[in-house]
C-alpha cells in the first residue's frame, strides 16, 4: 500500500536538493498516515501526517487520479521541508510563500519523478483555471492578505494563497528564464535559512534587487485580480493587445474599485508567421505587433501568463477556425483558447452561441488537459440550466459532444506495466476517467448501460473494475437505479474490504446523494453526520453530493442550517461546505436567504466564502437573465 509513495518520497528528496542546490537538513523523515484526518497532509519538519487516501494506495482498486494524489501530495509536502520549514513566513499575512511555493514545486517535480503524466500542462487547470475563477470575485485578495486573528488565518488557506501562488510563480519562472529564477530562489533560501523571511524579501531576491522588476512581480502580489487582455484589429495590418482589470460584469462597486489596477504583464504571442514575446505593464497598457488580414493569433501562448484573452469577433472567429481546421497548437492553448471564452460566458462577457460553437474543436480530442479546461464549463452551466425547460435538451447536447470520446476510449484500462503500453496511458486514464464519469451524468445511454453491468460485478465480486472507471460505474447506481441499487452501495461502502480502502469509501460517499428520490436523499444526510457510515473528514464530501443533485440543493442547504452548531466548528473544511452547498443556486430568493442566514449566524473562519457563496448565487441569477434564452434556442437548434 505504501509503495508508490515511499518510492517518490526517495526521489523527491535529491531532486529537491539539486534543484535548491541547499541539502536536506535532517538525519530523517517519517511518512504517517491517520485514518480520520482533516487535511490532506501536515508538514512537520521530519515528520509529515498524512490522510490515508494521501499515503496509502491499494493498486487493485486505484485509479490514476489515486496515483497522481499520492505522489503531488508527497512532493508538496516534501517541498515544504525547504520552502516552509527551512524558510517560514515571518507572519500568516504570507501564508503563500509557503502554500503557493509548495504548490509550484509539487508539479516541477512530480513531472520530474513521473514525466509521461504531462504535469507541468496539467498545472493549467490545476492552478491556473481554479486560482482565475476565485481572482475575478470582487470578494479576491492579494496573495499577501493581513491576517489579525484565527479566522483570518483560516480563510487564507484557499485556492487564491495555494493555486494562485503556484500560477505567479509559474509566471516568474518563465518570464524570468528557468535557470535565472532557480539561481535566484536557491540564493533566497540560503540567505533566509533556519529564520523567517516576508514577501518583500523574496521579490528583492527574485529581481536581484533591481528597483524596476521588483515593482513589476509587486504588482502580482499585493493587490488582488488579473488582466483581462483585449485582442482588436488595429490599423496597417497590425493588433493590439491592450490589459484591463478582469471585473464580473454588474459588479459596478468592484469594477469601480479596480479600476486603476495594472499589472506587469509578460506574454508570448503565437501567429502563422511564429512566436514573439511583448511586455505590458502600467506605463504601456497595450502593445501593437503586425498581423496581416484574415489571419490568426493566439495570445498568451504557452498559458504562462495569469490572465484571461478576450478576441474582438473577426480574431476570435479565424483562430477557431485554425483550432477546427488542426490540431498542431499545443494543447494547453487549445486548452486556454476554449477555457477563456467559455468563462468568459459563465461571466456573461461572451454570447453562448460563439462560446460554444467552439466546442466542436473536442472532436477527435483525445488530451485529457483541454476536455478537463472545456468540461467544467459544460458542468457549471448544466446546474444552472436545470430548473429551466431545454435541460433535457442541454443534457442531449452534451451527449453528443461526449459520445464519440466514450466510445473511443472505452471501459478497459491497458496494462501500464506491457512494455508496449503508451507513455500517454497515464492522462489517458485520466480521460477516460472524466469522460465517461461525464458521459454518466449526462445519460448518455450506452455508457449507463455499461456502468450498471459493471456496477453487478463489482459488488458482487464477481468481476474486477478498473480503477479509472469505478466512480462512473458507482455514479450510474446512484443515478438510475432504484432504493434496491441505493442499498447495495450502502452495504457495499460497508463491506469490510471498502471499509479498509479509503480512496474506494471517498468515491462511493461521493454519489451517494445523486439519487433522484427524495427520501433517499434525506437517509444519505443522516448518514453523512453518522460516522459509522461516514467519517468525520468525508462528511463535507457527502454534504456535496446531495448539493449538486439539483433534485436535492435545497435539502443539503436546510441540512448545513439544521446542523449549524456543529458545523460552524470544522475549521477549514467550513470553507468547501459553504461553497458545495450553495454554488448551483441561481435566483435572488437563494442569494438573500443564503445573506440572511450568515448574517444572523457568522461562519467562523468562513467570512470571505459565505461572502463568495452570495456573490455566485447573484452572478448565477444574472447569468440566467442574461443568457438563459440565448442558451435555450441555441441547444434547441443544436
């Protein structure tokens, strides 16, 4: 069970001390696992505590996401034995320097350790993609955030402190030149060993205290937000590309306080002609670069830069139609061309139709990277369309759009270990993880039918399933069977061999609540607050699954308030209970009974997410005024 993260513990540790060029410190270190534990992992200096589903890894039932959590929690927390443990932030106001630098150096030497799991493009939407939907909230903050008391620090333990910390870094790194950017940190780390050290000290090292690039990576750490980079036609066969503040549209009072916000800008430029590199900053907004007529351009090539790309309609329709027509740009653009205008229909900045015209570029995709950038969209707008009368011809949409991939893929997973195995099995198995999990949801008919077969086998033991497909073949149970389907993934979550398989208890709590029945929905609550069916560190997890049943919103949030008292006291995991349970409402009767509710009882710890859980709910509501229609006729004529 230990195999996998004892070996990438032993080839973490030398990788790290090449790459900081500064020795491990201790004589020795011990990997622990605890069998009912909040965090994911603790990095105590000499001695890291782990979540079993952390730690320990059954290969008979594992999937390719187990493996990857295995060894990305081992990196992380081995790369906090330097940065974190070596080094600490003088105070909690810099938690990032911690948090941020353990999440970017977790992907550099994961790739290291396993180089045909494609991390360093995985990171896009590991990081990037999750640290841009929390930036654009006008709820952000700076990556140094003032931290006064317990609940502060608390609610800095989030996606902008670890995914955003990751993506600036990434940036630095690439804008400044790999070597250039190790030699820098290596020499930070040396000066600041066995002490604290703020992020002031780390930017002056970063820029070899050069007075100009210390204000430009300042401008990525003390203010909160991102550019939104307009690309236009210009004159004489040219384009601009101007930098603006990515503000949600109707958040006039954000909008408002962002305005003056600018950033240092570092960014490549990809063109039939080739590749040129340009820098914005606050003292030349915008940048002119030749482009002849009917061409195409793709900017911020490569996804390095922390921003999103907006394409005036003649730019954006010829660089879909140079996606469409090929599939010779890398894939984490296809990934970021797809993902900007898909979020930036979510923020109602983009009509649905040219948004998601540009999926049919998923035909004949095969990496997991640009379906994961596509799908989220596909899934965060499927909870909003819902409750309205096309769903079930949004549902129909997105069956043809998965179909052909589930087909192409299939429910078998290769041999890793055949000498002919493709060295893409592993994101291979990611995919195929996503999509017919995807293809589940969405009721495409052959796939359900194969989970259910599978799901008899696989309770009954009759028939080993892979890995990779179990949480689809569990998601079909829940979804389209009756109470008989219901009881038997109750008592096989109970049987003694899941009992001692935590990744296979996490999947199966995870679409327990995706029942279409009312009452089962309701006994799936009482058991989440029941740990002789759930444990106290799943409870969040079994919440959530009854909150993204849209049959079942309603229940989990009167759940959250029933149980208050209790709640209020889980510490971090307060933060992702607030967000589950009222993220998919989209009406203002959700938005001020959500507002009512935490202003009578304040979340301790969770101030900014019950914030955040209103803004979305208003953004939702908006989003449905706004597009609602426009999505309707759009899969009606689809």
């Amino acid at each position: 069970l230990t195999q996998l993260a004892l070996d990438s513990a032993v080839a973490a540790v030398p990788w790290f001390e090449q790459y900081f060029d500064i020795a491990f410190k201790l004589p020795k270190l011990d990997l622990v696992a605890i069998p009912d534990y909040a965090s994911g992992a603790t990095e105590h200096w000499g001695v890291i505590t782990f979540r079993e589903t952390s730690l320990l890894l059954d290969p008979d039932t594992a999937s390719a996401s187990n493996r990857q959590r295995v060894v990305t929690v081992i990196t992380h927390e081995m790369a906090h034995m330097w940065t974190g443990n070596l080094v600490t932030m003088r105070w909690w106001n810099d938690l990032w320097l911690n948090e941020g630098f353990a999440s970017f150096l977790e992907t550099r030497c994961a790739d290291a350790i396993q180089p045909h799991w494609d991390m360093l493009s995985q990171s896009y939407v590991l990081d990037n993609v999750r640290a841009l939907g929390k930036d654009a909230l006008p709820s952000a903050h700076p990556l140094q955030q003032p931290a006064e008391n317990g609940n502060d620090i608390r609610e800095l333990f989030d996606t902008t402190t670890y995914s955003k910390g990751a993506a600036v870094l990434n940036m630095f790194a690439d804008a400044l030149g790999e070597d250039v950017f190790r030699t820098r940190l290596s020499a930070y780390l040396a000066q600041y060993q066995f002490q604290t050290a703020t992020t002031e000290q780390l930017l002056l090292s970063l820029a070899d205290s050069d007075p100009n690039v210390y204000r430009q990576l300042g401008t990525w750490a003390y203010q909160p937000g991102f550019p939104l980079l307009l690309v236009e036609r210009s004159t004489g066969g040219k384009m601009r590309v101007t930098q603006k503040p990515y503000a949600l549209v109707g958040a006039a009072e954000a909008e408002a306080g962002q305005s003056d916000r600018c950033w240092w800008v570092p960014l490549r430029v990809a063109t039939a002609a080739g590749e040129v590199e340009v820098e914005l900053d606050c003292d030349r907004m915008w940048a002119e670069l030749p482009l002849p007529a009917g061409e195409w351009a793709k900017v911020n090539f490569g996804q390095a830069t922390f921003a999103r790309v907006q394409y005036s309609d003649e730019l954006a329709l010829a660089l879909a139609q140079h996606l469409s027509a090929t599939q010779d740009m890398p894939a984490i653009d296809r990934a970021g061309v797809l993902n900007d205008a898909l979020t930036l229909l979510e923020d109602s900045m983009m009509p649905f139709g040219p948004s998601f015209s540009l999926l049919s570029a998923l035909e004949g995709e095969i990496d997991y990277v640009v379906w994961r950038a596509s799908l989220s969209s596909v899934s965060s707008i499927s909870a909003l369309l819902a409750a309205q009368p096309c769903y079930g011809e949004y549902r129909r949409f997105v069956q043809k759009l998965v179909a052909p991939a589930e087909e192409y893929l299939g429910w078998a997973a290769p041999d890793e270990a055949a000498p002919d195995v493709s060295e893409h099995a592993h994101t291979e198995a990611l995919l195929r993880s996503l999509i017919t999990s995807t293809a589940v949801s969405f009721g495409v008919q052959r796939a359900v039918d194969t989970a259910l077969e599978k799901f008899g086998t696989m309770v009954s033991g009759s028939s080993p399933v892979p890995g990779d497909v179990r949480s689809a073949v569990l998601l079909a149970a829940a979804m389209y069977g009756d109470e008989q389907e219901f009881r038997a993934l109750v008592s096989y979550l109970l049987s003694p061999a899941v009992q001692q398989d935590q990744a296979e208890q996490a999947r199966v709590i995870a679409v327990l609540g995706r029942t279409p029945l009312h009452y089962l929905q309701l006994e799936t609550l009482r058991m989440c607050a029941n740990e002789q069916y759930v444990r106290g560190q799943d409870r969040d997890t079994c919440i959530g699954s009854v909150a993204r049943n849209h049959l079942g919103r309603d229940l989990a949030w009167n759940h959250v308030r029933e149980h208050w008292e209790e709640v209020n006291h889980r510490g971090f995991a307060l933060i992702n209970l607030i967000s589950a349970v009222t993220r998919n409402f989209a009406d203002e009767l959700h938005a001020n009974d959500v507002q009512s509710f935490f202003a009578s009882h304040p979340p301790e710890g969770g101030e900014r997410a019950a914030e955040e859980a209103v803004i979305r709910i208003r953004r939702n509501s908006q989003w449905l005024r706004m597009n609602g229609e426009e999505a309707c006729a759009f899969v009606g004529s689809s």
